[in-house]
C-alpha cells in the first residue's frame, strides 16, 4: 500500500473511533501528511504498524472531580491523564485546567508531547492531562480545594519513574504546589513526581522562564540561520501568561521591541513596549484582565475581543517583523496571518502549541513566511523539566546561569537537528517537516527496537 494511502486510512479510523476530537485530527493530520517523505523512502515504518500505534495512547484515564466550594457545595469537574508513549522514557507533559478541557484537547496535546520531547533528545516520554476547571473567580482556597482533589485520583497513576506532570493553561507554580502538597500527604514520600516546583523545594532555576526563554533563543537561531537576528526587530506576542511574560523579558534582553499582549478578553498594544513590570504585576501577583495594564499606561491601547475584525484576532493585525503566538491553539487564523503577511512580518515562531489553524499554514507556506513550528520552538520548557527532574535525582542545585546555557545549547540542538533534517528531506526552511520527520524518526526506530510494543 502507498505511505499516502495508508496515511489517509489512519486518518479516517481515528475519525472513526474517536468522533468529536477535532483537535487530535488536526495534529494528527498535520504530522502524518508531514512525515511522507520518510514513509515514501523507509519502509519499515509501514511494516510495523508504526502509524497505526503511535497515534493511539498507551493508557488513557479519565475521573471524578469532588470539590469543595467557598458556599460549602461539592462541585464536580472531569479529570484526564492521558499517557501517550513511554517508547523515550516516563510521561512527560504538562496539566491544563481551562473550561475548554476535553479528551479531544488533551489527547492533541498528548501527541504533539510525544514529537516535542523526542526533539529534546531527552529521556523523556509524552503525555499530558488537566481538568474542565475553570480557575477563573475562584478563591485561592477554592483552587486549592480543586487541586487536592484532583491529586486524591491522579497519585494513583503518576510516579518518578512513570509519569511527571508539569503545568499548562491554568496550572502555575501555586497550582504545582498545591498538587505537591496533597501527593506527599497521601503517600507520605517526597519524589520529585511533578516539575515546576517551587525554588525552596525541589524546584529548578529557569524553569519558570524556560518556554518563553526557549522560544525566543529558538527564533535567534532560525534568523541566525537567514543572515538576520532579533535585535531591533519589533514583535508581537498574544497571551500573557508563563510562556507570554518570559518570551517578552527575553525579547528585552535581546534588544528587541515587544509591543503587544493579550488575554481571553482583550489586547493590549504599546507602541512604546510593554511594561513588563505591570503585566507580571497584573498577570502573576494580582490576577486581573489586561485591561487594568491601559488604566496604568494611558499612551496604551486595549482592545476587547468585541473589536476584534471578522474571524481574526486584533494582536497580529499590529505591523511587526516577529509574531509569537503565545497563548492557545487556533489562535492565528487566514485573516490574521494575510495581515502579517501584508505588513511585511518576516517570522512567525510558535510558542503555544497548535496555535495556527490549518489554512493559515497553507498561506504561510505559500508565501514563504519563516515559521517555527510550537513543538521544536516551545520545547524550552520540556527540556528544563528534565533538568529539573536530574537535579531532583541526583540532588544537586544547578545556578540561574548553569540552567540557562543549558537550555540555550539544547534549543541551538533543536534547531540545527530540525533545519538539518528539512534539508536531508530537500525542503530546506519547513521546519514543520523538519521538526515531525526528526521527532518521529527517534520514537518510532526506539519503537521498533523495542519489539514496537
Ligand atoms: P497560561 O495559563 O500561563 O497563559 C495562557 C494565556 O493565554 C493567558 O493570557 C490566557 O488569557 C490566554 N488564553 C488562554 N485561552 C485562551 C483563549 N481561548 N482565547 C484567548 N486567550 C486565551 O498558559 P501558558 O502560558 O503556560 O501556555 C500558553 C501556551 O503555551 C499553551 O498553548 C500551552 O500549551 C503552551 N505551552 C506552555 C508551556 C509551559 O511551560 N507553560 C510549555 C509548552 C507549551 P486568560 O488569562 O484571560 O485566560
């Protein structure tokens, strides 16, 4: 059978026995359409089933959510642990709590995991979990209430060995240290089971900042690579959560101008630069909307989501050479990337994951926009969990400064393994075939040697 048609077969099954899971489709039709040069040279792959196993989870639980709320009411959410492949090492993937949360989110988020850790060249397997909470106008009593009972099943199913969970959406450092808490209590063992800790206990150096950090060394290198670099270069960044704030002190240190932020209800453009003391103020000590940072800067402009033009998002209709899309997935559509295009934008470089939709790839393919791929350009944060988790092993405390150029070497590692391999594959510059093709190579030839269990 052609490597196309037995692509086109996985596809319709997993349409078939997983219905209503639009966001798994969609990774996993953009990483198999992606690997046929490989399948069309190496027939091994097809051989041994490989795309038929890798796109299923090795174990996927979901549960119960009892929680205590501030009236003295049990409130109940859905939990989910998906742990996708071990072929690398122990699961290894962050947990979401957002309203949004589905099986079909979380398993997306499972799989694009596997490919991202696999670029790291760590020991590191994928997976990925979170709940349908929405921490929004909860009380920090009630968040940690949800997280206590959400560890009460999870501990069952994660361990050092086996599976470490990180955070995502929703799940910070006070969120990692309520569901550290409620584990020891339980099993009355200190193991570094969950990275993110704080620094006073378990937790890494740079860990907090390594996505963002890592997204912008990531773009670095890709301009390198073009004769270009970030200094100078005016940029766009929509979120402004963990992966917005750091990739924005980052673009800083690199002397380049961030001028925009946003969140789920709005966005906020600097012409001057944000101020990033304001927004770690609103966004990391006091919790609110962004509309509070325009309140404090009156030269800034916020504009709800209201305002938004038809089918886009106002953060990429500002001019800029850099776009980092920060915040969640399918959040850079056709009509916002033809507004980067026409304004000239050189790079569009990925740190949420999946953030842009299918026919916004078309067009920037089309157009020959430089674009990072979330899974090579966002794996900053990965990568310094395992560091986390090798320090935590062997009880060593590693500097701010030792943490750092780790992670800066691992990102150069990323992208010269990536941009090597789009070329071996003569399509020098697709970093998106680039990234699938070295990602899935690793898991799946580990896979075979394994017996393909
Ligand atoms: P945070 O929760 O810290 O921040 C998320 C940001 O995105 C917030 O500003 C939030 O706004 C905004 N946002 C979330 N959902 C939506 C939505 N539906 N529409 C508009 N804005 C939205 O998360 P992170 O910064 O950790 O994660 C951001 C992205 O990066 C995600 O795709 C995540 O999977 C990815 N990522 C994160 C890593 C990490 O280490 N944290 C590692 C690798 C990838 P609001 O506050 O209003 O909800």
């Amino acid at each position: 059978m052609k490597p196309s048609k037995q692509v086109e077969e996985v596809l319709q099954h997993i349409r078939e026995c997983s219905p209503g899971q639009n966001e798994f489709y969609q990774a996993v039709d953009e990483v198999l359409f992606s690997l046929l040069p490989l399948l069309n040279e190496d027939s091994r792959y097809r051989e041994y089933n490989i795309l038929q196993r890798i796109v299923v989870p090795e174990r996927t639980v979901i549960f119960k959510v009892n929680w205590l709320n501030d009236k003295g009411k049990i409130e109940t959410n859905l939990g989910y642990r998906v742990q996708f492949s071990s072929t690398l090492g122990p699961y290894k993937g962050g947990l979401r709590f957002h309203p949004s949360v589905n099986l079909g989110i979380i398993k997306f988020l499972g799989f694009e995991q596997i490919f991202k850790n696999a670029l790291t060249n760590l020991g590191i397997g994928g997976g990925k979990g979170g709940s349908n909470f929405n921490p929004k106008g909860k009380s920090e009593n009630e968040i940690m209430k949800f997280c206590q009972a959400y560890m009460l099943e999870l501990y069952r199913h994660i361990g050092k060995h086996t599976d470490i969970p990180a955070g995502d959406i929703g799940v910070g450092a006070r969120e990692i240290g309520y569901l550290f808490g409620q584990y020891k209590k339980i099993t009355n063992e200190f193991d570094g089971i969950l990275t993110g800790k704080g620094i006073n206990w378990g937790g890494s150096k740079v860990r907090k900042e390594a996505t963002g950090y890592g997204s912008v060394y990531f773009a670095e290198n890709f301009l390198n690579a073009n004769n270009d670099s970030i200094k100078g270069k005016i940029c766009t960044v929509s979120g402004s959560g963990n992966v917005a704030i750091y990739t924005i002190e980052k673009l800083y240190y690199l002397g380049a101008k961030p001028i925009t932020c946003s969140d789920s209800r709005g966005t906020i453009y600097h012409k001057k630069g944000i101020d990033l003391t304001t927004l770690k103020a609103i966004k990391e000590i006091t919790y609110q909307s962004l509309e509070v940072y325009a309140k404090i800067h009156h030269d800034a402009i916020y504009i709800p989501t209201h305002k938004y033009p038809k089918g886009g998002h106002s953060v990429w209709h500002v001019p800029c050479d850099i776009a980092f899309p920060s915040a969640t997935q399918n959040e850079l559509t056709l009509v916002d990337v033809k507004a980067l295009y026409k304004n000239g934008c050189k790079l569009i470089n990925e740190g949420a994951n999946m953030p842009t939709t299918p026919d916004a790839l078309e067009f920037i393919k089309e157009k020959g926009i430089l674009f990072s791929p979330g899974k090579a350009a966002n794996a900053g944060g990965v990568a310094t969990s395992q560091l986390e988790m090798s320090q935590n092993a062997s009880m060593q405390r590693w500097t701010f400064s030792e943490v750092d150029i780790k992670l800066h070497q691992i990102m150069r590692d990323i992208f010269d393994t990536v941009y090597k391999t789009s070329i071996e594959f003569d399509s020098k510059g697709d970093l998106i075939m680039g990234a699938n093709i070295a990602g899935f190579r690793r898991v799946a030839n580990s896979m075979i040697e394994q017996g393909a269990v």
